[in-house]
C-alpha cells in the first residue's frame, strides 16, 4: 500500500504544486525513481524538460530500474503528446551498447508477449483503418517505430508481426517515419 501511496503523491504533486518530489528531495534516490515512474502516469503536460532528463539518466544507467522503466515506457510509446513517446525511447534505445539493449529490450518483449503482440495487432487495425492522408497521423507513424524496435525481439511470432505491420506501412514513404 505504501507504493500506491507513493505513486500517487508523485502523481499528484506536480499538479497542485508545479513540483516533483525528486525535485523536492534532490539526491534521494527512490524519489528520483518514483518521480521517475510516474511521469509515465501522469498528464503529458507535466512531464517537462527535467523529468525527460531524469527518466534518461535512469534508463542510461545500469540498474534494477531500467527494465521496470522500459515497461512503463510501452504504455505511452504511441502517445503523440507524451513526451516520453516512442521518439523519445528510440533515441534512449539507439544510444545504449547493443548488447545491454538486446538483453534488456528483447527480455521484456519475451516476457509480456502476449501484450506486445496484442499491441501489434492494434497497430495493424490502426494502420489499415487510414485511407492514405497528407500526413501521416503521429500515432500510426510512431507504431512504426515501435515496430522498428520489436524486430531485435528474440520471439519469432513478435518479429513476425512486426514485420507484417511494416510491409503493410509501405504504402506510406518511410523517410516520413525514421526508417533508414
């Protein structure tokens, strides 16, 4: 009960307060990870430039924290206004060394599966549901991206969809969507 306590006075205290807990308690490091955390529940709109930091340095590190973080990550991948969107991961997922990326990135997708390729299905619904527009809508462009990120995944059946949703995004131009 106390981790639910804390999560929602992180959640909570910038909205009444304009300020994070670890900004609050500087150098305490669980009010960093839990300030951390919760950027990823709280409104975008909170997540401002030092929590961005903060959630970097963490995912840059080596520690228990990355992959719980990483999780979290996925639940606002493809959130457009979230600043901590898949934008955002893949730039944190291209600068780590590749073997500490494979270990931790393909392990998550090997652990929730189910979830991810129930993710990838949703993204392929989206993705067909457009009648090509002028612009690619942000949501559909970083499911392409998140796609990009499930092909390191040890799970065959994960890279298998993921390929399929990035055959089926072809229609769109992929310099539009980071694809190199």
């Amino acid at each position: 009960m106390g981790d639910d306590i804390l999560r929602s006075c992180c959640s909570l205290l910038p909205e009444i307060s304009g300020k994070h807990l670890h900004q609050l308690l500087p150098g305490n490091r669980s009010a960093g990870l839990a300030s951390a955390r919760a950027c990823f529940e709280m409104s975008p709109s909170l997540v401002k430039r030092p929590q961005v930091q903060l959630v970097s340095r963490l995912l840059m590190r080596k520690s228990d924290s990355r992959a719980s973080l990483l999780a979290l990550a996925r639940g606002v991948a493809r959130v457009p206004s979230h600043p901590l969107n898949m934008a955002f991961l893949d730039g944190i997922l291209s600068s780590l060394p590749c073997l500490e990326r494979d270990l931790i990135w393909s392990e998550l997708l090997r652990r929730d599966m189910t979830d991810v390729v129930d993710e990838i299905d949703a993204m392929r619904a989206e993705l067909n549901e457009l009648v090509i527009p002028p612009a690619m809508p942000a949501r559909v462009a970083l499911s392409i991206v998140c796609a990009k990120w499930m092909l390191t995944s040890t799970v065959t059946g994960i890279r298998d969809q993921a390929t399929r949703l990035l055959f089926e995004s072809g229609r769109f131009s992929s310099s539009r969507h980071g694809l190199r």
